[in-house]
C-alpha cells in the first residue's frame, strides 16, 4: 500500500465523569496546553450536558467536540435517549460509535450499531467506529475474526464517499481502562488487518486513506511506541484525557511521531 499522509487524530473521552465545573476548567486547560499543536486533529467526547459548554469553550479552535454516543432514531418516545440532530444542534460535530462499553455494558448489538452509526451520517456527523476483541477472544485466537464481523456489520451498505466521514479506532476490550495496552507489535497487526479489510470491502484508495486510532489504556509514556506502527494514526483516550496535563502530553506525542509517510 502507498505511503500517504493520514492527518493523525487525538481523542478524549471522557466518559461519564466530570461536573458541569469540572468540564469547563478541564476544555479551558486543554485550551491553554495546546495552543502551538498544529500538526494533529483533537476531539473531546464529553457527557451530552456539557456538549455545547464544551464546544462554546473550543469555538474556532481546533479542537471539535463530539458525543459518545446517540439513538438511532431521530426523534420521538424514546426517554432518556439523545439523537444526531439533537447533537448537531448544539455544536457536536462527531459520535463515538460502538464502544466497548456500550457493547458490553449496555448490550448494544451489531445491529443496534450499524443503525446507530447511519444515522449519525444521517445527521451530518463523523463516526468513530470502535472495534475490537475480548481477552477470551483474544485467547481464542479470534481477534481478527471479531473485527472483521464488528467492520462488516457497521460498515454494511456503505459507498466510499460514506467511507470518507468514519474513522476506525481499534480498541481491545481487556486494554481499556485496565491500564494493560496493546504492544505496538500487536496494535500494528490488528491495524494492519483493518485496513486489509477495508481495502477488500471498499478499495485501496479508501483504505489508505481512513485513519485507524488506537484505543486502550494510551498513556503519555507509551503513545510514542504505539504510533510507530506504519497503520497507526492516533489515539482514542479514556482514563489520561481527563487531566489537561497529560492529554496534552499524548497529543504532543502524536504529533511528533508524524504522518505515516514520515514514519516509514
Ligand atoms: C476508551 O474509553 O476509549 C479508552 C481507551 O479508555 P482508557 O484510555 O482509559 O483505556
């Protein structure tokens, strides 16, 4: 595959922590701390009542500010749910789709993840699709297999051109929040093979061209090694985006580690 310039891309989510206060001082420190990083594109998934405070705070900045997730219907009885244009309305720009916690906390299937991901597109969203696999699938040798079922089903019915608003984050459900990442050997393969089958699914070109993100358990002291990976184009960051300091620390890192053309 071509060597190309893939912007690399830091993510912050949040989770549900932080209050109102805390989220305003927490975007206002990330402000200050980034103010020369220009190489790298920054979103922050906050919780949805602090979506629009959040993105006020980052208006005509070049951080975004993204939800973590959203129903796949656009409207109606559906308590306590938040929709795409509901987030679209308040400065949202982007959606975390299918994260492990909604997998596995919540039970979101394959199913209620592929509608979800379209009707973000719907709304005039970007996607981040997390994918990735179980320690016992891991164990069981099925890591690929997973990703592949988890691309297949969320990706169903889409054309290139749809291709272009998602990013993929490749996130192993035994590294996040456990404090035990991937190794940049075992990233690197999983990435590899993501775009392998993108590059199957939606042609080469596409596949160069979409940015796979790293997710679990990304740190200021083990970004550098993870992004050495030729098909690694970032991190999604839980737990170390919650203090300014770090997250910082993470983006600077990506930043320095370049484009994987530099890479190579
Ligand atoms: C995440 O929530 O997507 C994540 C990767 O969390 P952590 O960095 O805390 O492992």
């Amino acid at each position: 595959m071509t060597a190309r310039t893939r912007r690399p891309m830091v993510g912050g989510n949040w989770k549900m922590n932080t209050t109102f206060p805390e989220a305003v001082r927490l975007a206002d420190d990330l402000k200050r701390r980034i103010g020369r990083l220009r190489a790298v594109d920054i979103v922050v998934y906050p919780p949805f009542p602090f979506i629009e405070a959040v993105a006020r705070r980052f208006d005509g900045e070049r951080v975004t500010v993204g939800a973590q997730d959203l129903h796949a219907k656009a409207s109606g009885a559906f308590t306590g749910a938040v929709s795409g244009p509901q987030l679209r309305s308040v400065g949202c720009t982007s959606v975390l789709i299918g994260h492990s916690e909604r997998r596995h906390v919540f039970g979101d299937s394959d199913v209620t993840i592929a509608g979800k991901l379209a009707a973000a597109l719907q709304a005039d969203l970007d996607v981040v699709l997390c994918v990735g696999e179980t320690l016992a699938e891991r164990d069981g040798d099925r890591t690929f297999a997973v990703c592949e079922r988890q691309l297949a089903s969320a990706l169903h019915g889409l054309d290139a051109t749809a291709l272009q608003r998602v990013v993929v984050a490749y996130e192993p459900v035994w590294a996040i929040g456990t404090g035990r990442n991937a190794t940049p050997g075992q990233a690197q393969d999983v990435h590899r093979f993501i775009r392998e089958w993108l590059a199957g699914a939606f042609g080469a070109a596409t596949a160069t061209a979409t940015r796979i993100q790293y997710g679990g358990s990304v740190k200021a002291d083990n970004v550098a090694e993870l992004m050495a990976g030729p098909d690694v184009d970032g991190a999604l960051v839980g737990g170390a985006s919650l203090q300014a300091e770090s997250f910082a620390s993470i983006i600077q890192a990506v930043g320095q580690a370049g484009t994987p053309s530099s890479k190579s």
